[in-house]
C-alpha cells in the first residue's frame, strides 16, 4: 500500500485507538467518549461515514458476526495500527516543537 503522509482528524484517531479491542459501533461511541473525557462526542452520522472510510482504506476490518445480530464489530488491522502510530509520531513532533519555541523561547 501507498504511504500515507496524512493528518488524522481527532475523531478518526480515536476511533482508531479504540479499536485495538474489538467494538461496536455503541461501544465505539463510549470507548471515544471515555478517552477524550467526554471532550469528544461522536454522533452516528460521523461514526459510520469515519468506519465506511477506514474499511474502504483497510485501516480497520468488520468481523464475522453472530448470524441474526445487527451489531457489527470491528477491530483495527495492521495497517491501521501504522496510520495511527504514525500520528502519533506526528503529533509528538507538534508538541516538541510547541515546547520548544513557546514554553522554552526558541526562536
């Protein structure tokens, strides 16, 4: 896969933390939630249209659920655990260079 040199959006990167455990999408919602200490809110509409994109992408993947269940879980695929680290190392940088130049006068 071609290398992705994106920025996530909060509610993406998130979601993407939250399904390193198997989830649904209520407990997608919750997990979200209870990360951003209720800073984040996702509604329903978010959710979904963020999920159809991360499976088109192959960042997460929809697991084979119980046969006359409705709730589907998904869990966050190898390539998605790169595009969130890679985050993260973006948003390191961001903050070691807000440090530097704001906290310790870097000029």
């Amino acid at each position: 896969m071609a290398h992705e040199n994106i920025a996530l959006t909060e509610a993406v990167f998130y979601i993407l933390l939250s399904l390193h455990a198997p989830l649904h999408g209520y407990g997608i919602m919750q997990k979200v939630d209870a990360l951003s200490s209720g800073r984040v809110k996702l509604a329903a509409g978010t959710l979904y249209g963020a999920i159809g994109t991360m499976l088109e992408k192959g960042w997460i993947t929809a697991l084979p659920g119980e046969k006359n269940s409705r709730k589907k879980e998904y869990e966050i695929t190898a390539h998605g655990k790169k595009i969130a680290l890679d985050e993260l190392t973006r948003l390191r940088e961001l903050l070691e260079n807000g440090d530097m130049i704001i906290r310790e006068g870097v000029k």
